[in-house]
C-alpha cells in the first residue's frame, strides 16, 4: 500500500482534525495516510470506526505520535 505522508504538528484544534478529515476524503482504498501528530488524537477515533477505517498508533522517541489510518476491508 503507498502511505500519503500528513504531518499536522504544531497546528492548534481542530485544524489537525480537519486536515486528517480532508486527506481521508481523497485517499484511494490502496493508500494509507501516515499522520505525524503532536498530541493523541482521541476524539478521531470514534470518527474513524464510524465512517469504516482501521488505524494504529505508536508514540515516537521525542514524543509526537505515527498515526497510520487506512479503509477497513
């Protein structure tokens, strides 16, 4: 799958929502949005098991997070 890199670091709410919103809009059923993200974004969750789409997770070393967000099959 080709990843469609978005970092959303340093934007305020709910900007880093909305950009993570608009790529879904675009993205292709063999793409994958890979999201560099500040903060845990908590409140996408729900918006993403609602509107069919897996994600996964993983804190990095200086403490921004790897959001990866791809269409559930």
């Amino acid at each position: 799958m080709q990843e469609i890199p978005l970092n959303v670091c340093e934007l305020e709410p709910p900007e880093p929502m909305e950009r993570v919103l608009d790529a879904l809009a675009t993205l292709e059923p063999t793409q994958r949005l890979a999201v560099r993200i500040d903060r845990e974004p908590r409140p996408l969750y729900r918006i993403l098991d609602n509107h069919g789409y897996s994600h996964s997770i993983a804190l990095r070393p200086d403490q921004k997070y790897d959001l990866l967000i791809w269409r559930a099959s």
